[in-house]
C-alpha cells in the first residue's frame, strides 16, 4: 500500500511524494517510559488530564512551547547541462514549438519543511529520518520565534526516526515520552506539527487503531488516529491527554482522509535512546525469513492457535543455524512471549540487546522443542546459501513442469542464489494451479529438498488423491509455503 510521508521533501519544498514507508522497530538500552515516569526536569507536566468536552487549551499551552518547525536544504547532485529530452528540445523547443530550452542551473538546493519536538533542556529534538535525510543545513524554529542550527546526533532509516542536537541551546521547554501500549482505540489524542508551513498547527482526534501492518516494512506497528495529519507534520509529537509523546506523526494515506500513522512511542524511545547513546541503532538478529501461517499451512505442520510463524530460510552460520533452528521450524514463543501475530516476532528479535542468548519454542515435525538462541548483530545485507541444478524438462504427478535453473533463468527470476527447479508449464484444471504458476521455483517438496527434476519426480511420484503436498516456493524475490491439496 503506498503511503504518503507527511512531511516528505520536494522539487518546491511542499509537494507530496507518494512512497512506500519503511517503518521498523529497533533495540535499545532502555524501553519507552509509561506515563508514570517521571517528567523531565526542565517541563514537569501536569499529572492531570485535560478535559477535550471542557477545553485543550490548558494542554497545548502547557506543551507547544517543546515543539518546533524545521527547516533543511539540500544540494542536489549536480547533472548535465541537458537532461536526457533536452538535446531534442534545443532544436525542436518544448513538445516541438519551437522554443529554445532553459540551461539547468549547474547545482539546485531542495528545500523542505518538517516537525519535531525537544525532549531534553539542551535541546535534543525528535524527528523523522526522511525530514532531515541528506541536509546539509537544519534550521529549527521554536515556538517563540527563536531560531537555531541543528546538527544530525544520529538518524535510522529504516524506522524513519531521527535525533537532532541545537547548537549553542540551554534551558529549552521540553516534552517526555508516554506509553503507547496503555492507549486504547478512542482515546482522544493532539497532533501538533507544521502542516504546509503553518507553524504549530494543532488537531485533535482519537485512536482509530492500534497495530497496523500499512505494508511498509518487516516492523508496521501503527498508532492509527484521524487526528488531521498533513505534509509538515512529519516528525512532530502525537500527544494524549496528560502531555505525554505517544507518538511520532509519520505518515498519511492519500486515499483516504481522517487517516494518519503515528510511530508509538513505545518503539520510538528505544530507538532515540541508542541514537542518543551511540549515534546508531543496533538491533537483534536471528538470521532468518518467515511466513505466516494460513488455515491449511497451520494443519500441515500441526500448529493451533493464531501467530506461530514458519521459518522459510536459515542464513549460514547465522545466530539461529547456531542455535539449532531449522527450515520448517515453527515458531511459537520468543524470550517468553507468545506469538499472536505475523509481525511480532521481528520486532522481539530486534529489541534483544545482541548477545544476550534467549529461550524459543517452535514446532518441529508436529513436535515442540525448546532451543536456547544467542542473539546476533544485525548486519545490513543477508547472503542466502547457492547451488546449481541439472536435468530436462519434465511433467510431473502434480501437473506442473518443472525445468532445471540455467544461469539466464537465474538472472531473469533474480534466483541467482536459490536451489530448486523452475516451473515451466502446469495444467491448468490441476490443483497445482490455484496457488502455482509458471516461473516459481521449487525448493523442496514435503520438507525434501529437490535440486533436480530427478528428485522433484522422486519426491512426487506416490502422491494420490487426498494427500496434501507442502511446497517451499521461490517467487519475485521471496520464499513462501504453499499447500497443494490433490483432488
């Protein structure tokens, strides 16, 4: 689902960028503190709460002080004095009428508008990654007109959250962290931001949902309210009804209006405490790739309940093949939390501070098992095993051809890494059909992994009606079971 950031840089400053937003969660020393913490020193809120049918004004007096517009500029990569079209128009003009083209000035600036909060005396601000990626200037306004230099302590892109430090501040108003996990669906909650360059801009609304997954990345966890979020809230502080951040105003969905993403602050104050510490954030890793399980995939592998996850790839000599893990594990519980949901396993894995070695349950041939994994260091790429196939083309029980991977196959499927037979051509009234299709790879059949046609045949040869066949398949970059039930 594409989303739109609030915030996000354009050609004129305010022009909406339509992106697909990674947003993740990451590890930290310390978790985001509840709304029993106590204040900051330099703003020790009220511990009351604000009455929205009396009035906010009392509240947004008491917090706006701490939130600020910010101001970047960046220098665009310098280009030819043509663009690709341009060498047409100098003898054509524009879409040929004969007008000669403007020269493209040798270097352009960009610049952008976003939000933020101070969260420290001194003057740390909280902001969003893509409001300050690649400046080379940060200016921030406060609320009192007053205007400073920032400079970048630590930004992580793939949570979209970033740390910023005023230069030459002291004694600033400043705004705490709550917690987001105690927010119910209805709780009232203040955005306030710079949408469209109108400085300290407040809406309020409630929380329309909790957890949601917009398709963003591998940690969606969303705070959803319809408080009104437009371009130039990017960064700026989601507040509930005592003061405290429960999130990070993110992003928007352009289909629709009333709809606003917010990263909770449960996560977000994780990530600034390492950033804050270490100018980096470093997370959790197991060295794996999931996938949730479907009705059928869950009766496949014996598996109750909802959450479990069933690992597809385990990374060479990675934490989890140290571990004991396997492909075909199912995972239940991680550090001594169940599983209720797809995405809630990366995000536990991440926040495990990286060598700190932890319980998991998983399901191992319709068996639990307990292994002890311990955690790594996530590294930026992950490099999966490879191998080669060999063998002819060949119709098999399940309807379906399958073909050995040559190196063109491999490079036209970005399979140049992946061990399997290529599916060539399948029955269309097979049952294979409904979940299989021309292009896949096929890794392994009922757990048994298959390099060749030869074993592909050898592991499909006794199927009968009846019998449901567990498939491990390779398409469009990612690996995935499927269950083909044979009718």
């Amino acid at each position: 689902m594409s989303k739109l950031f609030a915030g996000r840089r354009g050609r004129t400053g305010l022009a909406l960028l339509v992106v697909t937003f990674i947003a993740a969660v990451a590890c930290g020393a310390t978790g985001a503190k509840g709304t029993k913490q106590e204040k900051s020193p330099s703003s020790p809120l009220n511990p009351v709460t604000y009455d929205p049918r009396v009035s906010l004004a009392p509240l947004i007096k008491k917090v706006s002080p701490a939130v600020v517009n910010i101001r970047t500029t960046v220098k665009v990569q310098r280009r030819g004095m043509f663009g690709p079209n341009d060498l047409f128009e100098w003898f054509f003009g524009p879409q040929g009428r004969g007008q000669r083209p403007h020269r493209r000035a040798p270097s352009q600036e960009r610049r952008s508008v976003g939000s933020g909060f101070i969260i420290d005396k001194n003057g740390l601000v909280v902001t969003n990654h893509h409001v300050v990626d690649g400046a080379t200037e940060i200016e921030i306004q406060l609320a009192n007109e007053k205007i400073y230099e920032a400079e970048l302590v630590g930004s992580d892109e793939r949570t979209d959250v970033a740390l910023l430090k005023l230069k030459k501040a002291k004694n600033l108003p400043s705004v705490s962290f709550g917690d987001s996990d105690v927010l119910s669906v209805g709780d009232h909650v203040v955005a306030i931001g710079n949408p469209f360059g109108l400085d300290h801009t407040v809406t309020s609304g409630i929380v329309s949902a909790k957890g949601r997954d917009i398709q963003a990345g591998s940690y969606d966890d969303f705070i959803q309210t319809d408080a009104s979020i437009n371009p130039g809230n990017s960064g700026g502080p989601l507040f509930n009804l005592r003061g405290d951040v429960v999130g990070i105003n993110t992003a928007i969905a352009p289909q629709g209006q009333g709809i606003g993403f917010a990263i909770p602050s449960s996560m977000a104050a994780q990530i600034i405490d390492s950033l804050r510490h270490g100018g980096k954030v470093v997370r959790g890793w197991l060295g794996i790739s999931l996938q949730s399980l479907d009705e059928d995939l869950a009766k496949k592998f014996g598996v109750k309940g909802k959450g479990a996850v069933v690992i597809l790839e385990v990374t060479e000599d990675s934490p989890a093949e140290k571990g004991g893990m396997i492909r075909g594990d199912v995972i239940t519980a991680f550090n001594g939390k169940k599983l209720t949901k797809f995405r809630q396993l990366p995000m536990l894995v991440a926040k495990v501070k990286p060598g700190s070695t932890v319980p998991v349950k998983v399901i191992r041939n319709r068996k639990p098992i307990s292994l002890k994994i311990k955690v790594g260091q996530a590294p930026d790429e992950f490099d999966p095993s490879a191998a080669q196939s060999q063998g002819q083309a060949r119709k098999t029980t399940l309807g379906i051809e399958v073909s050995p991977l040559d190196s063109r196959m491999r490079r036209q499927l970005g399979a140049e890494k992946v061990k399997g037979v290529v599916v060539t051509d399948l029955d269309s009234d097979s049952p294979a059909a409904k979940k299989i299709r021309a292009g896949d790879i096929v890794a392994e059949v009922n757990h048994q992994k298959t390099r060749t046609i030869e074993e592909f045949a050898k592991h499909t040869k006794n199927l009968k009606a009846g019998d449901d066949v567990l498939l491990l398949v390779f398409r469009a970059g990612r690996f995935s079971y499927q269950v083909i039930r044979l009718e």
